[in-house]
C-alpha cells in the first residue's frame, strides 16, 4: 500500500486510544486520481467487484440502483471496503466492523450495516477477497458473490433509527444478540427470537435470487425437506418459549464442542456461548415448528417473496414491482419497527386489489391470469402449515393494519380469506406429505405444487376481489 500510493496517502487503522492495529493492514480510498495504481495491487476478485459496482451499465449496478431506491435520498453516503485477505489474514484485533471469521484462517465475512447523521444516514459494506474466492468457486459462480454484495446492499436501505434495529434494542441492549441467540449469528435454518430481522435477512437474500435464479435450488431443497431444517441454540431467546423449545425435536448437539450441519461450529474458544450452565442445540422439521414461529427463520422469509414473485401474477416482472412497492413502504423510517410478514401481506393484498380495478387487470381477469388478492395471504398461511388457529392469524393480520399504519387499510381479502381457508388446505397439504400437514405425512413435500394449487383455486373469477 505504502509503496503504491506513498505513505502519506494511505492510513492505518485506529482504536480509540488512536493506536493504530489491525498490523499488516492499510487503507486509502479510491479516485479517479489514484485508479491506475489500485490497478496495479487490487486482489483479482475485488478489482472485479470494483468494476461491477461502478459500471453503470453492468447487471450487478442496474441491481443496485433499484435496491438503493429504497432509501433513496435518505442514504446519504454508501461506502465499499474492499479487504485484500488472501495473503495475510485477519490479525486478533481486528474491529468488528470487518466481521472477521473465527475459522483457523480469519477473514472477513460479507456484512452491512447503517447509522444515522444528522438527518440522513450512511452506509457500509465489508467485502473480502477470501470471501469472494469461496463465493465464486467450486459450483459458484462470480454471479454467486454478486449476488451475496445485493444481499448486504439490502440491509443498508433497512434504516435504523437512534436506539437501534428491532423491538428490544434499546441504548443499553443488544437487539441483534438477542434476536440472533446468544451466539450473536443467524444461519438459513436458525429460528431467530422474532420475525423482523428474518424478513430483512429474507428480502436481502429475495433480491439476490432474483439476480441469480440458480440460488433457487438451495431454497427449493430446504421449502421440501422433511426431516430437520431448522434449529434452535440454548442460548436464543426462543429457549423461553415452551411451546417451540420442546416441540418434537431432535438434539442435534449436547455440550461444547459441537459440530453438526456445515457451516456451522461451537467451540470452547468462542466466549459468548460458555456464559450458562450448557449448551445444546435442537433440530426441528417443518411440520413439529408451530405454525407462528415458522417465520421466525429467513429462509422462509425469502420463501415468501419467492413464491409470490412467481405465482401471483401472469407475468414475474408485475409481481416483482409489487414486492418492491410493499418493501418501500416498509423500509420507511416511521414503520421500521413494523417489518413483519403479515404487514407485507396486507401490503400485497391491497396492491393485488387495486390491481384487478385498473384496466390489465379486468383484461386479466377476463382471460383467467388474474389471481385473487387472496393469495398474498394463503401463501403466508401455507408457510406456517396452516398451522395457526384462526383467531392467531387474524390477530397477526389485524394489529400489522390500519390499527396503526393508517395508509396500510386493511384489504378486502382480510373478510373473505376465511370461509376459503380449508379448501386451500386441503388442496395444498395433499403435496406435503398429505394427512392435512399435521406432522405425521405418507409423502414427499413438493412446495411448488402446492403453491400452483392455491394459486389455481384464486384464479376462479367468483373468487376475485376488487
């Protein structure tokens, strides 16, 4: 660094006693003035991130324009750091900021974050080579890590505001600790301590398959596996909750160290999980989870919007540019707190409703394209396996309405969704697994089928509301 820009051009990393730390490790940023020499050193995946991000006519940058219409002007500044640690890794006192991994060679991890200044925000996005290398190779693609720098984009237009990013934060509490378990990490088969940071987690990953459709098939797999896709940790917040922590269950593991599904470890060494008399993690399967913590996991956020981006409408880019609408509005600084699936429903439903009144939509209707706004709630009612009592789901839909958004009314669908529900049960649960998705099944799960069976039965012209 010191040799390509000179000395006096680039800086060191501080702590707040302003020692420099990080060792083996500078920084300068870059301009049109010092391009040609971060040319000369740039590791080969970061010169490439760099040029994606900052060609406007690249995929990836027409991806980012849209995602960044989120917080439109209220993102002030959005910051890449793009970290060389293919040939030194990550020192011990690494600040957080980097997200360093704590594998036997520590690097840094793709993360976002956002604060507020003044009256706007900033914005930052940690990249590494390391991580960009992992990304891309084996069945990746670089496409793959372009896809995970729209993930982290994402969750920089989810704007915090002064005390923090969900219902518990607060000046002297760690929400993300206590929303992502004691272990302070979220994993795509985690039920996390509430929905919202799953939704943000969902959407940002939504964005991303929408980019690269060939992430599908992981999220495919997962919506059809019958044995254990998601876990709990002893020392998430859900540990509380009777009803979810001993729902049938398999541990997975008991005690430190524990090893059980890739990507994922415990050890001695990680000081966060030795506060308690234990620790042991439990596996559920989709159908043992009750049906009101179902979204507590982001990969049945991302489901959601999944599935709905490819069944609502007769095309994918109309059901898109719903989503989109519905994330704006939840992306709103007033209604951060209010990120719940049940809001974006509503949300869908009501721009479903005001769709089938415009022009397209009487056409749509007419030659049998249409789907009822209907749907936008089925879809979220088959992502709990029908499992909630109606009172609970009504409940869910009512208090994420007009009670307190008063621009989010409540749709039409939510009067006449119920005197439907059992039908729609009954022709979805007999692709998961059958015996009405209780948890004892004679069959294979097929998501898909499932989801074209309810959207088929709201495409009945009796059935839609306008």
């Amino acid at each position: 660094m010191e040799s390509t820009f000179g000395a006096a051009a680039v800086e060191g990393f501080r702590d707040t006693a302003n020692n420099i730390i990080m060792s083996g490790y500078r920084f300068v940023e870059i301009t049109p003035a010092n391009m040609a020499q971060f040319r000369t050193i740039a590791a080969g995946n970061m010169l490439k991130t760099y040029d994606s991000i900052t060609t406007n006519t690249s995929r990836l940058r027409r991806k980012l324009n849209r995602v960044m219409e989120l917080a439109g002007p209220r993102l002030s500044l959005l910051a890449f750091f793009l970290t060389n640690d293919s040939t030194i890794e990550l020192p011990s006192n690494t600040p957080n900021f980097f997200c360093p991994t704590d594998d036997e060679y520590s690097f840094a991890w793709p993360c976002a974050a956002n604060w507020k200044d003044g009256n706007t925000y900033i914005g930052r996005v940690n990249l590494g080579e390391t991580a960009a290398i992992r990304f891309s190779s084996g069945s990746g693609s670089f496409r793959d890590w372009e896809a995970t720098i729209i993930h982290e984009v994402s969750h920089t237009q989810m704007l915090t505001d002064t005390t923090g990013v969900n219902k518990w934060d607060s000046p002297t509490t760690d929400g993300i600790a206590i929303s992502y378990g004691g272990d302070e990490n979220h994993f795509g088969f985690e039920l996390q301590g509430d929905e919202q940071t799953p939704l943000d987690e969902g959407l940002g990953t939504f964005w991303a398959i929408e980019h690269n459709p060939a992430l599908a098939t992981e999220l495919d797999d997962f919506l059809n596996k019958d044995s254990e896709r998601f876990a709990i940790e002893s020392h998430s917040v859900l540990v509380g909750t009777s009803d979810i922590w001993n729902a049938r269950h398999r541990v997975l593991c008991d005690g430190i160290p524990c090893n059980f599904w890739a990507g994922y470890s415990a050890s001695p060494a990680d000081t966060t999980l030795e506060r308690g008399a234990g620790y042991q993690i439990r596996g559920y399967r989709w159908l043992d989870v009750p049906g009101s913590y179902v979204m507590h996991n982001e990969m049945m956020a991302q489901a959601y919007f999944y599935l709905y981006h490819k069944y609502a409408f007769a095309t994918q880019d109309t059901a898109f540019n719903k989503i989109f609408n519905a994330v704006k509005i939840l992306c709103n600084n007033a209604n951060q707190r209010h990120r719940y699936p049940a809001h974006a429903a509503n949300i869908l439903a009501n721009s479903m409703e005001n769709y089938a009144r415009t022009p397209r939509g009487q056409q749509e209707a007419a030659n049998g394209s249409l789907v009822s706004s209907m749907f936008a709630y089925a879809l979220l009612d088959l992502m709990g396996h029908f499992g909630r009592t109606e009172e609970d789901l009504r409940r869910a839909f009512n208090i994420q309405s007009a009670t307190y958004i008063p621009y989010t009314p409540k749709p039409l669908a939510f009067n006449h969704y119920w005197t439907h529900r059992d039908q729609v049960k009954q022709l979805a649960c007999q692709h998961l697994g059958g015996n009405g998705c209780g948890p004892v099944t004679n069959g294979p799960l097929d998501i898909h089928r499932a989801v074209v069976a309810i959207r088929d039965y709201f495409k009945d012209s009796t059935r839609i509301l306008q």
